[in-house]
C-alpha cells in the first residue's frame, strides 16, 4: 500500500483514506446481525412481560429519543413476519412525528438517521397493509418534514462550523434562518438523511385518502415478479398482460411495468422506479423469509440482479460526462430541494401544484442504499463482492457529492466488514485522489477528502449505537 503510493509520486494521495480500519473488537456485521436476532431491549420487553408484538411497540414509544429504543422499533417493523394491528402503526406514525429534538450535536445526526429511517420504515408497513390514513394523520407527517429538515440544517451547521466560543457568542443568529450559509454547509453534510426526507414525502405524495390503490400497485408488480421468476407460470396471460419474450432484458419487463402504473398526485419522476424496486425488495423478502418459496441465496441473487441493472442505467448515463459534471447543477436543485422542505405548506396544496422537485441522480443514490441494506442483512461473499463493484464503479463515476458520499459509505461498510477482503478500498480511495488531481480538480480534491473524514466519523456514531446495546448486553450476561 504504501509502496503503491510512493510510486504515483502524489503526495496527495498519501492522505486519501487516512486510516480506515475500525479498532473496536467486533466487526459492525457482527454486531448488526447480533443485535437483530437477539436484541437487549426486546428481550428485556419481554422478561417485563410485554409478549405480545403490538405491546412492545407502545411501549418503545415512550423512549423514541433514545436511539438503543429507537433501533429496537426499526428492528421490531423490519422483521416482515412481525404482524401488527392498525392502530398501533398508525400510533407508531404519530408518535415518531412528535418525538422533540432538542438541541444539536455531532450525535444528534446518528440519530436524526436512525429517527427518519424508523419512520419510513413505519410508513412503509401502512403502505404494503390494507390501511388508509386519516387527512389529518397524513397532513401531520408531511408537515412534520419541515421541521425534520430544520433539524437537519442547524445539525450540520454545528458540525460544519464547530462550537467555537465565536459561534456560542452568536447563537441567537444561528436560530434565525440563514439560507446563504446552507450553500457553504458541503464538506460535512449526512445525505442520507436528504434523501429519506424527500422519500417520504414523495411516499406521502403517492398515497391518497379514497381507496387503498396502492394494493392494486403492489399486486400487479407480484403478479410481474412471479411470472419472472416462473413462480406463479400463467398468471399474467391470464389477466389480459402480454408476457415479456426470454430473450427481453430485465429493463424491458420493467418497462412494461412503469407503463402501466399512475398517481393520483404528482411525484418526481424518479419515484417510480424507485417505487418498483423496493416492492420488488419486499416480495422478495416475503417469499423467502416467511413463505419459504424461494431460498435466501436465490433472493439475495434475484435482488442484486434487479439493483445492477438500475444501476447500469444510471452508469451509461454518465458514461460520456467529465467527472463531477453534475457538481454545480447538483448543489442548485439540493439549494432548491431544501428550501422546498423548509417551507412546505398543507398537504393538498402541495399536492396540487407540479411535479415536486427532487435531487439529481436520486434513484442512483436509492438503489445504493438498497444494497447497503442487503449487505447489513447478508453474511454471503459474494453478495459482498458484487456490492463492492456496484459502490467503486459508483464512485469512479460519481457526477457530485451526491453519489460520492453514498459510494463511499458503502466501501468504508464493507472494509469494515473485513479490512483483508476489502484492502484494496484503500488503494481505491488513492487512485480516486489521484484522479481528481489529474483532472485539475483540487477544489474537489480537497472536498472530497473532508468528505471521505466525515463519513468515517459518521460510521463510528453509528456503530457506537450498535456498540452500546452490545457492552449493555454483556453486563446484564455478568450478573
């Protein structure tokens, strides 16, 4: 490693990655898939005698500003065999948009992640049940995304400016609205949270009040995958649907899918793709973790196929384009986006208007995650091998920020996941150095590097979460 940088007589180079390697004595796999099958707090719910699914929500409820809590709730809806009654996710909804933020810190953005991830979680259970949400319940969750991107905002500030005694001595102009700083506010912002923000309002915009339309959505897209996977042969030929030919790619059957979908309201227009994909990721879920259709393995397979074809896509799209094209239009549209969020007005006013304005390269950045999540599911190597070469080719192309930020919290997951497998993600980083520098972009160059340090520190406030309910787990082993 160090001779390969040596030799490229870069200097910059040297300091791409930095160091890379998590020290703590268990790998961020292994805690995560501990904590999934035998998590503290859930088991201490039910030593309290809390049995029964719905109990155990309720009584999560009451501790939402805690993130051990809060991950106990997100595991507790993301388990697809966990059933629940209406009225408790619709309790769940509410709850999780009255929870306070209070004040703002480096581990307030670990948990504003955690906190939004919850609550898409939680919507999407309503989404895949026979459940219609009242005006009112869904005009309080979309208005609540004004609030979650203030947070947002004042959060990266004090990250991006630090709490000098300066700044402490102007703290009443930091609680003013200041959109001229939010165009400084690059080096050290947490994207995921911009992109769960505009999926939920864009899931809120999907969703209308008179009928449970979204079921009709779902069940033809099963109906597709079936036939696809030759689960259920016939099925469509039966309801009238023309078959793809075996010679047709998975974009075309997709194709034929997009055509047939409407919403009522406007969406952005990658949300539809989007949408495709995670009801493929959840009859995926479904066939192999609860109905036993299918195996695992072959899910596991059928879902990479799926994400590699998206992404694909978005890669011949980029294919022709200097790096970081996108860059300046990138941060325009994300000025606009969050000025959007920040001043959402009523639900139906919203969504009267035009089609609502999301970032570039959306989906892209989506279907990254989608496979981030797979790799937290997963323990198979090869699922691990194709998500490195979906995140390096990802990064090598990146057109901003955007995707710079998702691939690379993607690589730095799977070096942590094994620093020997994955050794050569610090070689990555310097060649990626090396090619910004060749390409006389130092302005970048340096950004990305600060980019590179705060998704390391982001990766170690999420584990510590992880982190504490294991050190909590093994006290309580002791006594």
């Amino acid at each position: 490693m160090e001779g390969s940088s040596s030799q490229s007589g870069n200097s910059s180079t040297n300091t791409a990655h930095g160091n890379l390697k998590n020290n703590n004595f268990l790998s961020y796999n292994t805690i995560l898939l501990e904590n999934m099958s035998n998590n503290r707090i859930l088991l201490k719910l039910e030593e309290d005698g809390f049995i029964m699914l719905d109990d155990k929500v309720e009584e999560l409820l009451k501790n939402l500003t805690k993130p051990n809590y809060l991950y106990a709730l997100k595991l507790l809806f993301e388990n697809l065999q966990n059933e629940f009654s209406s009225q408790v996710l619709a309790n769940s909804l509410e709850a999780l948009v009255d929870t306070p933020f209070n004040h703002y810190s480096k581990e307030s953005v670990a948990r504003l992640e955690l906190h939004l991830r919850t609550l898409v979680t939680a919507l999407e259970r309503i989404c895949f049940s026979p459940i219609v949400l009242s005006k009112e319940l869904r005009d309080k969750v979309y208005n609540s995304l004004t609030r979650f991107s203030e947070i947002h905002r004042k959060t990266t500030q004090v990250i991006e400016k630090g709490l000098d005694n300066n700044f402490r001595s102007n703290f009443n102009q930091f609680n003013q609205q200041n959109n001229s700083q939010d165009e400084q506010i690059i080096k050290k912002r947490n994207y995921n949270i911009d992109f769960l923000l505009i999926h939920l309002r864009d899931t809120l915009h999907s969703l209308r009040d008179d009928e449970t339309w979204f079921q009709e959505i779902i069940r033809r897209i099963k109906d597709f995958l079936k036939a696809a996977l030759n689960i259920t042969p016939g099925i469509l030929s039966t309801t009238g649907v023309t078959l793809p030919n075996d010679n047709c790619s998975i974009l075309s059957m997709l194709a034929q899918i997009r055509q047939s979908l409407s919403f009522k309201y406007p969406v952005a227009s990658y949300y539809v793709d989007w949408r495709i994909m995670l009801i493929i990721q959840h009859n995926l879920l479904i066939w192999s973790e609860n109905e036993k259709i299918i195996s695992k393995k072959f899910g596991e397979l059928v879902l990479m196929e799926y994400i590699w074809s998206f992404l694909e896509r978005e890669w011949v799209n980029a294919a022709d384009k200097s790096i970081l094209d996108s860059q300046t239009k990138f941060d325009e549209v994300s000025n606009k986006v969050t000025k959007a969020l920040q001043n959402t007005g009523g639900f139906l006013n919203d969504l009267a208007g035009n089609e609502p304005i999301a970032l570039p390269h959306t989906l892209w950045f989506g279907i990254l995650d989608l496979a981030q999540n797979l790799i937290q599911r997963s323990s198979r190597i090869a699922t691990y091998g194709l998500c490195y070469y979906l995140a390096i080719e990802s990064l090598n192309k990146a057109p901003s920020s955007f995707i710079q930020f998702k691939s690379t919290e993607l690589l730095l997951h799977l070096y942590n996941i094994d620093s020997e497998m994955f050794s050569m993600i610090e070689i990555d980083f310097d060649q990626y150095t090396q090619k910004l520098s060749e390409n006389n972009l130092e302005d970048s160059l340096e950004k990305f590097r600060n980019l590179l340090t705060f998704v390391k520190e982001k990766y170690h406030e999420d584990l510590k979460i992880l982190i504490i309910l294991e050190k909590e787990k093994r006290e309580k082993e002791k006594v």
